[in-house]
C-alpha cells in the first residue's frame, strides 16, 4: 500500500499528503457504497426461480446457418436483418417480397444481412389452408424461412415476434439492426440504407424503437372480431401508445431487452395485439423497473418518425397520384419525378389485397428503383 500511495503521488503530482488522504478517504468511501449498492441491489432483485420463467419458443425449423455473416472486408459497414412475419399460405406474398426488396444484398454502405420470413407450424381456424407440400418445396428452394411450433393465426402473432426475436439472438448475432415487417409491406430498401447510413453510430446501441406511432387508438369491443380486445387488458377501451405493427426498426440491444423482459415478467400469457405488447407493454414494463439507485439501463423509448412510415395511401386507395401511375402500363419521367418529390422520405409502403396485389407490387418497386438508383 505504501508503495502504492508513493506511486500515485508521483503519478498525479500530488502536493501535500493531505489530498492523497482526501483521496484515499473518498475511495474508500466510494467503493464502500459500490459495494452496499450491490448488496442492496441483490436484495431487491430476487432472482425468479428458473421454472417461473417463460419457456422459450420450440422451433420445427430453426434454419441455423440461414443469418448471413458478413465477411471480414466489408465487416465494418451496418448489417440490417428484415425480419417478415407471413401467413403459412401466402406463397405469393412472399415470392413478390424475394423478387423485389428482397433481392438487394447492399446500398449506401449499408448490409442487407437477410430477409427471413417467420411461419408458424399449422393453419389458424379462420385463416386459409396451405398446401404442405407447396410450402415444403418453398422452404427447400429458397430457404429463407424459420418456423415456430404454434398455430400460425392471427391472434398468435406476439408468438411469432416473440420467436423471431429468439432466433435474432441465437442465430443473427451479426445484426445491428433489425426492420420488423408483414409480408404486404415494400419497402424502399435505398430510402432506409440511406438513412441508416446517414445515422451516428450510437445510435446502433441505443435502445430506441422507430416507427409510426399509434397515439391514443380505440380498442375494438366485438369478440367475434380478430381485432378484439377485451376490457379486461385495456380498461379504458384505449391501447397505449404504440408503434404501428407495419414496419418499425429497432437495435439487437432492444430486442434482447424486450426477450428478457418476457421471459421473466411473461411466463404465461402474452397480449394478441402483438404490437401493442411488444412497442408498448414490455417498453414500459421495462422502463418502470429501471432501477433508479444503480446506474439505469437506457428507458426504451419509441421515435416517432411519421414521414417515413405514412404510408396508408395504398392500402386505402386515397392515393390517386401513387396508384393512378402503378396502374398505367409504363412508369414515365414525368411521373417518376412527381412520385419522387411526394414521397422522397416514405420507407414503407402497405399494398392492399386488390386483386391487381402483384402487379402494383412489382410496379411500386420498378418505380423505386427508377427513383433511388439513377
Ligand atoms: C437447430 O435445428 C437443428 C436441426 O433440427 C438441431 O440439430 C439443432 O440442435 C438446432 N439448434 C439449436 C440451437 O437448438
Ligand atoms: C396459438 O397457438 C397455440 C399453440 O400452438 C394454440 O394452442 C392456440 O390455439 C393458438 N391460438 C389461436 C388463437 O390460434
Ligand atoms: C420510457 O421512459 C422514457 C423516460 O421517461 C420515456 O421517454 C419513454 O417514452 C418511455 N417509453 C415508453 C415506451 O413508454
Ligand atoms: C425530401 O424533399 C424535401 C423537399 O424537397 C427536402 O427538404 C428533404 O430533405 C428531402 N428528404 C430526403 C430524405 O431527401
């Protein structure tokens, strides 16, 4: 020890003996407390029996070696995962996605890592039948799907986050980024590499969720709705605010967060308004028990960014410019340079079940890449 305090004095060119106490004393008192705070911290924290915890999601498929890891020369750049929940019988929704967004690997400096598609193992009641063997030689050609054993319905779809979110952890550990999506959404993968190029570096560690925010929307009351929720889960007949299910984009950090929160606080049930339980309910379950005497994780906190994702037009048809110019059959200049001043910022992109779906898909896409890559 004496030879220590010599040591420091020489380092830090003390003067007098006196402040190498005060500074003994004060370390000593600050390692004192460190130690109390863990004490204390133990003290509330009981660890929760392993059996109270929620069990993890049983994989029919897990599709290991699907995640792409970035080799060595380009391991610098930002590695995105497009993380699609799908409905088991929607082959064609899927194959657009894979002839379209899907196909991009790279932009702006940005990594495409993969874009994997979550299924669960058998028909909901009140969804299509699929065709077994269709979808056993979809998986095989492209393979770029991951199923979880639970009944893919609509009502089950916090199941199916919940398990993309584990296989993130266990198999796509190279992703900084994730994009949550539908199987009916585009995206304008240019617009988003370009902002997420564009984005410091910090924020790839935060423990932000960024999407459209749904501020104050009205539960639905009539059971025999697959929108139903009871009053039971929302009193007030009101969801809390939370990010639209369409398309958000979040950090490896939030997504290990919300699993961990799950499986401690959620061992049984789980909210069917899957966005609403996983951009609203365990962000704030998670931001209640941040601990305020030892050093807080970061709250989670949800980013509104509108202009991005205001994106209904399609769905709704409202859109003339935007749907009158998917309609015609070539896309012209002219129309390409006022689609491009209307909609510059929008990422993503809902496509209604018309019965020209493929066509408007594949032409919204045409256009985009007419838009962002001249
Ligand atoms: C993933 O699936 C394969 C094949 O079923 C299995 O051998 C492997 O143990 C699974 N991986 C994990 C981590 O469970
Ligand atoms: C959700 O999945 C579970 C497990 O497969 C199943 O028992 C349940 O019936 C499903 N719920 C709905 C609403 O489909
Ligand atoms: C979590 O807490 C922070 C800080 O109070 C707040 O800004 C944020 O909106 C909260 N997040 C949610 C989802 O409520
Ligand atoms: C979109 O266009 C507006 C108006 O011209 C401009 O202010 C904005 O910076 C553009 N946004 C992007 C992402 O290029």
């Amino acid at each position: 020890m004496p030879f220590l305090l010599q040591y420091m004095a020489k380092i830090t060119n003390f003067q007098t003996k006196a402040n190498l106490w005060v500074l003994v004393v004060s370390t000593g008192m600050a390692i004192l407390m460190c130690l109390t705070g863990l004490m204390l911290k133990d003290f509330f924290e009981t660890p929760m029996p392993a059996t109270l915890r929620r069990a993890k999601t049983k994989f029919i498929f897990n599709n290991s070696e699907f995640c792409y890891s970035p080799s060595e020369e380009i391991d610098h750049r930002k590695n995105v995962i497009v993380i699609v929940l799908s409905a088991r019988s929607h082959f064609k929704q899927r194959n657009l996605v894979r002839l379209t967004y899907g196909s991009v690997r790279t932009a702006n400096n940005v990594n495409i890592l993969r874009v994997a598609f979550m299924l669960g193992n058998a028909d909901g009641e009140r969804e299509e039948k699929t065709d077994e063997k269709h979808l056993r030689a979809e998986m095989k050609e492209f393979g770029d799907i991951v199923i979880g054993d639970f009944v893919d319905s609509y009502r089950n779809l916090t199941l199916k986050t919940i398990m993309a979110y584990e296989w993130l952890k266990t198999y796509c550990v190279y992703a900084d980024i994730v994009v949550k999506t539908d199987d009916d959404v585009m995206i304008n993968i240019f617009q988003l590499t370009k902002m997420l190029n564009e984005w410091p570096t910090t924020q790839f560690k935060s423990s932000n969720i960024w999407c459209m925010i749904h501020s104050n929307e009205k539960t639905i009351e009539d059971a025999d709705s697959k929108y139903y929720a009871s009053r039971e889960e929302f009193p007030d007949g009101i969801f809390p605010n939370h990010c639209s299910g369409l398309a958000y984009v979040t950090t490896m950090v939030v997504i290990e967060r919300t699993l961990e929160e799950i499986f401690k606080s959620f061992p049984g049930y789980v909210c069917t308004h899957e966005d609403v339980f996983m951009t609203a309910i365990i962000p704030q379950q998670i931001n209640s028990t941040s601990k305020w005497f030892w050093p807080t994780a970061n709250h989670i906190t949800l980013i509104n960014r509108r202009k991005e994702w205001f994106t209904y037009d399609l769905e709704q048809m409202k859109d003339t410019l935007l749907v009158n110019v998917l309609r015609q059959s070539a896309v012209l200049l002219k129309d390409v340079k006022r689609i491009r001043k209307r909609y510059n910022e929008t990422i993503f992109y809902l496509v209604a079940h018309t019965d020209d779906y493929n066509i408007l898909y594949i032409r919204l896409w045409q256009t985009l890449q007419k838009i962002f890559t001249d």
